[in-house]
C-alpha cells in the first residue's frame, strides 16, 4: 500500500513538473507586440560596441582578429530584424529613442571543477535595451555560453578550428537568447 502510494505522488509530481516546464516554454511564434510597447520604443538602434573583452591567454592570439563585438552584432540584427511590429535600425546615423546593445565581455577556457581535466569554451555576454534620454534601462542582462568540453589538445588543433567553431556557435546562441529574453512573447499555457 505504501508503495502504491509513493509510486502516485511520484507520477503526479512528475506530471506537475512536465506541466510547469511546458508552461515555461517560449512561443515560436514571432511577437506582436501591443501598440503602446511600439510607441514606447520607437526606433530601436542595434548599437555598434568597441568593448575590448577579457580573453583567456591560450586563446588570445586565436581571436586576435574574429571582431566578436561586430558578429554578435550582425547575429542579433539577423534575429531581431524578422521581429513584427518593430523598427530597427543597424545605422548609427538614424536618430533612435531605443538603444540594443549586446557584447562580449569574456571568452575563456574555463573548468566546471577543480578536478575536471577538460575545459569548455565560455562566452560571457551582456544585453541591455536603452533609452537614453530619459535615463531608462528597459533590459540589463548577463549572458552565457557554454561549449562542449574538450582536452587542451583538441582545442589547439588544426590550428584552434575547435575554438573557431564553438565561438561561431557561441555568437549565434547569445544573439538568439538575447532576442527572446528581450522581445519574445511567452505563449500561456493549453488547458
């Protein structure tokens, strides 16, 4: 009897849990967005940065020339441009009441532990949507990502394709997170 029951609290908490996380998932539906949000934001400038990210030394020479700032830049533009019911504009020159704006702040190879001899390769980012004028910031969030593990050795051959394509990879999955978490609409749960 006790089994019994143990075993229909395990099924009804599994089921709640698959509920909630159905609940929790973003609609893949592009958002429309309320006519107040789009007099509110107006223009929205996807901002140029010349930040200068922290880089790991043992990649540093890898990325000395892989302009991150400018293809994460292009990425989230190439995601938010297809977005309903916003105005973006990729030139500096449009005057925009709304400033987005997504950088790289740090690629290092790091280790989940002090005894895990692999390390993943980690981008940290950071999405903020602004309006300057008025002193606001709408949205102000770190990001990350995280790659596979690989061995030292894997990350430095064929001179770091490894590190070349997980920071692609990277790039793309910081551009997209950021779009969502900034502009996309959470559909609400089915009966």
């Amino acid at each position: 009897m006790k089994n019994a029951r143990r075993d229909s609290i395990a099924f009804v908490c599994g089921v709640v849990t698959l509920a909630s996380l159905a609940a929790a998932q973003p609609s893949r539906g592009l958002p429309s967005p309320t006519p107040e949000t789009r007099a509110e934001y107006g223009i929205i400038a996807v901002a140029q940065s010349r930040f200068s990210p922290d880089t790991d030394p043992a990649i540093a020479k890898t990325l000395a020339a892989a302009q991150l700032q400018e293809r994460l830049r292009a990425e989230l533009l190439k995601r938010v441009s297809r977005l309903k019911g916003y105005t973006f504009s990729a030139s500096a020159d449009e005057p925009a009441p709304t400033w987005l704006e997504v950088r790289v702040e740090r690629v290092v190879l790091a280790k989940s532990s002090l005894v895990d001899p692999d390390p993943a390769l980690v981008l940290r980012a950071r999405a903020r949507l602004i309006q300057p004028a008025y002193g606001r910031s709408l949205y102000d969030q770190k990001l990350e990502y995280r790659s596979p593990k690989r061995s030292m050795n894997e990350w430095t051959r064929y001179d770091a394709a490894a590190v070349h394509r997980d920071l692609e990879e990277g790039l793309k999955a910081l551009a997209q997170k950021a779009a969502d978490d900034i502009f996309l609409v959470y559909a609400a749960p089915r009966p």
